[in-house]
C-alpha cells in the first residue's frame, strides 16, 4: 500500500471520521504518489473546536506576542531546513520545476520573519478626547479561529501567506489545501508542531472542496476566512461569509495583461513575456495571458516570442535542464487544450503550440507553449482564464485604445508594462485597473509587498503591513477617568 497521510489536528495525526482516503498522483509520470485523508463535516467540526479550544487557552493567549514572533522564526528557520525536501515533494504533486521550487523555498522563510518581525508591531492608539475627563484609546485585537483555503498552483507560499500573519496576530487557524498538494501543507503543519507552536494552533483537513472546503467556511465557530482559488468559488465563499457577517480575504483568478510599447527594449520585452506566461506551464493567477503589442514593435515582438516558445525544453520537473513541465492534473490538461479548439474555432491563429507535445518519454499532462494571434477581446480566449501556457498576443496603436482594451476584463490582478518612458510608466501605473503594475519586470513578489486583486480577482490585502489588519480587529475603549 502507498504511502497514507492523516489530517493533523490538535498537534496529532488523525484519522478521517469515515475511512475514506484518495490518491495523489504525479502529473508528470502519472504514478501514484500517496494516499490522503478525505475530510468530510465531522472532521472540519474536530478540527475548528480544537482550534477554537487553542485560541482561548492559556498555552496560546497568554503568550507574548514577541513569543509568537520567537515561534514564527523558528518555523521559517525549520522550513529553511528542510526546504529541498518541500522543493521536491511540491514538484512531485504539481509538476512545477524542482528549480522554481528550490528558488520558492529558499525564500519562504523570509516570509515566516517578516511576520515574526511585525507579532509585536501590532497596536492600538490613544484618540484625542473631546472631554479631557475621558480616555479613549483603541486595540487590535485577534479574530480567533481562521479557515485558509489554498489551491494547488503553489502551495506552500500560498498558505504561508496566511497563515504567517494570521499567526502573528495571535488567530489560530484551520488550513483546508487543495486536494492536488496536500502533503507539504500537512509537513508545514508538523514543522510549526516542531517549532512549538500549541497543540490546536495549526491545524490541517485534507479533502475535496465541496465537502471539507464547504464544510470549514460554514462553520458556526469559524471568525474569517483567507481564501485564494478560483473566482467561481471565490463568490461562493463570499456569499457564505456574507450571509454570516464574517470577513474573508479573498486572492482569485485573473487575465493580466503584458503591454509591450513602441520605445521598449524588446529583446528584454519578449524575455519578460515569455516569463510572464510560461513559468510554471502558465499556472500563475498572475499569468500575463493576454500580450498588447505597438503596432511598431509587435511583429518583431511576436517572432521573438514564438521562437522562444518552440525552443523551450519540455520534460521531467525534477531535470535542472527542463524549463516547462507538466500541467498539473488531467482536467487541467482537458481544460487548456479546449480553449485552444475554442479560440481556433473563434478564428484565431496557433502559431506555436496549441496541442501535447510529441515524443516525450513521460506520459503525463504536458502542453506546448501556446502563442494564439488574430484575437481581439471579443473572443472567449482574450476574455476567460486558461490557467495554462497560452499567450494571447494582440498589435495596438494607441495608448487610449490600449488602456481600454487592457482593462476591458472582468479581472484585475495584475499587469506588466514594457517601456523607457518614465511619464508613460507612471502614467500606465495610475490608469491600469490592476492590484499591481510591474515595469520593466514581471512576476516580481515579496512578504513586504501588499497584494491585492481589483475587479473579480479578489477582496482584502495579502503581504505587507496591511494584511495584518485582515487578521484582526479595532476596538475602542472609553474611560471615565
Ligand atoms: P479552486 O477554486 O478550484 O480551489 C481552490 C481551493 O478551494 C481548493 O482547496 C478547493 O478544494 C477549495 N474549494 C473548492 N470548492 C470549494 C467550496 N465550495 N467551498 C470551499 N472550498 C472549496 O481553485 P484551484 O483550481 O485550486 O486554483 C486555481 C485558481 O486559483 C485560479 O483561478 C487562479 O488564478 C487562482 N489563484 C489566485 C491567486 C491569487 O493570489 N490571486 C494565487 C494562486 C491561484
């Protein structure tokens, strides 16, 4: 029998509620990896009461918050530790290159001090007072127990987004990962346990989203919820948080574009947009799928682009000379390669790409880097996510026409701006409808950088300064003096 991993609740590996376990498979060899709990309501209650139990005890409340800090840094020294063997099994699950993930892993512990370095930067403030007899001064207060409900595209950094400042605030939490990538989460888990964090402060539900997912936003006793998936659940998750007053913090999908304009360097440009698309086979929220071009610059432009797509070394993650690997489960692959039939069908052109590569030696979910041309904004494949390695590659002229068609979207994640004109850079940086702008650069991210998605791509700050407020709550206190 395969490997089986449990939940991880109250500091103990335990066993689903029904005996019920499903298996994660290799993307990119198609073998069986491991055997994993699926969680159902009963388990999701066990874990939020032990979580809530851990919020309230002395154990966990009564700690500083410089202690929690302490706490956090340990965790991110212990990932630091054991960072090849996360690289290697978030590659195994989702089929991400080993290199990108050794790259990811070596800064997730930045991400663990940064938080520990704001648990005891957490304060209220004294308000001036109409009547001097009265002092008014306000606290932050944690929420109490926090849902993290994470997707499979990076599951670490994504759940350590959370997590870290929920933590440091003083919240416990209950994660939920994507049924695609449970097991690194579920080290995460045994890697705070080791740190010292409190039985009952972490805790993990491994299982499918309409049942665990489901179960975890309804509960009675859940404070918030830190959400980043798709937009579709995304407003399921709304609407069910809505209908109880809690927060939620909400990171979802989106349709970024990449703006290459006529002064740009273009050799820079084509690297920044093939990076843009292709890094991690086009499964990035922040994928810049949808690529304007000045009509100066696009056929130059678009050469460089699609010769860099069919150079591009497809093949086992794990190989340091790999530079795509496989998409990350079958759907996904039946998914990509029924957008292309579509936007073909809607008469765009496939000028790479567009079908799973031939003569490989691994059988799994693999698609070639895809440049569509002859698409305009009307067409499913400009408008919808792909979440796969598909550039949609579009001339403009002017730059009234291209900030329209550029935040002609439902989304607004982010977007990437290719230019020497410093007025123009400002100047896109203020009317691109998108939660960040990149300059000259694409795919940038730090702890201390705020995140945020406009439009359809979210609700709430992640990273930075602002997210702690996502974590806690502003009382006011007035005393008769
Ligand atoms: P998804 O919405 O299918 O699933 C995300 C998580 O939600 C999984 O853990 C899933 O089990 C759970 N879930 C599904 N249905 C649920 C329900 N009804 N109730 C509660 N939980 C439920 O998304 P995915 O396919 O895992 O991830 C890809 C999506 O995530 C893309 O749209 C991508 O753009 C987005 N994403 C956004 C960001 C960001 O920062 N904005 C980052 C990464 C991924």
């Amino acid at each position: 029998m395969s490997e089986r991993y449990m939940h991880f609740i109250n500091g103990e590996h335990v066993a689903p509620s029904e005996d019920r376990f499903f298996t994660s498979t290799n993307p990119a060899t198609l073998d069986e990896l491991y055997e994993v709990a699926r969680g159902n309501a009963e388990d999701v209650d066990r874990a939020v009461k032990a979580a809530h139990k851990a919020f309230t005890s002395d154990s966990w409340s009564a700690l500083s918050a410089t202690a929690r800090g302490h706490l956090l840094r340990r965790l991110g020294d212990l990932i630091g530790e054991n960072s090849e063997k996360l690289a290697r099994y978030e590659s195994l699950d989702n089929g991400k290159l080993l290199r990108e993930m050794r790259g990811q892993l070596a800064t997730l512990p930045e991400y663990l001090y940064y938080y520990a370095g704001l648990a005891d930067k957490v304060q209220g403030s004294q308000i001036p007072s109409m009547n001097p007899a009265i002092l008014n001064y306000t606290q932050r207060e944690a929420l109490g127990v926090v849902g993290a409900i994470t997707p499979w595209n990076s599951p670490l950094t994504l759940t350590t987004s959370k997590i870290a400042p929920a933590l440091a605030a003083g919240n416990t939490v209950v994660i939920k990962p994507s049924e695609y990538t449970s097991r690194t989460v579920l080290l995460l888990a045994e890697l705070a346990d080791q740190a010292g964090f409190p039985p009952g402060v972490i805790n993990v539900v491994t299982g499918f989203g309409a049942e665990a997912g489901a179960a975890l936003v309804s509960h009675p006793l859940l404070a918030k919820i830190s959400f980043t998936g798709s937009t579709a659940t995304g407003s399921k998750i709304a609407a069910e948080a809505a209908s109880r007053f809690i927060g939620c913090t909400l990171e979802l999908g989106g349709k970024s574009p990449n703006i290459v304009f006529d002064d740009a360097n273009v050799s820079n440009a084509a690297m920044g947009v093939v990076a843009g698309i292709y890094a991690a086979a086009g499964q990035t929220c922040i994928a810049g799928s949808r690529v304007f071009a000045h009509k100066s610059v696009y056929d130059e432009l678009l050469e460089r682009v699609t010769e860099r797509a069919k150079s591009i070394v497809i093949g086992d993650p794990l190989s340091d000379s790999t530079e795509l690997g496989p998409l990350a489960f079958a759907d996904q692959l039946e998914k990509v390669s029924s957008y292309v039939k579509i936007g073909a069908d809607e008469g765009a052109t496939v000028l790479a790409g567009g079908t799973c590569p031939a003569g490989l030696e691994l059988p799994g979910y693999f698609f070639s880097p895809t440049v569509l041309t002859d698409v305009n904004n009307d067409m499913r494949v400009v408008r919808e996510e792909i979440f796969g390695p598909v550039a949609a590659i579009m001339p403009f002229e002017h730059e009234d026409e291209l900030l329209s068609m550029a935040n002609d979207t439902e989304y607004g994640l982010a977007a990437g701006v290719w230019t020497q004109n410093l007025a123009r850079a400002h100047r896109m940086a203020r009317k691109l409808e998108a939660g960040t702008v990149w300059v000259n650069t694409y795919r940038a991210m730090s702890p201390m950088s705020p995140r945020q998605g406009f439009k359809s791509s979210g609700v709430g700050i992640e990273h930075g300064l602002e997210s702690m407020n996502e974590y806690t709550r502003l009382k006011s206190v007035w005393i008769n003096t």
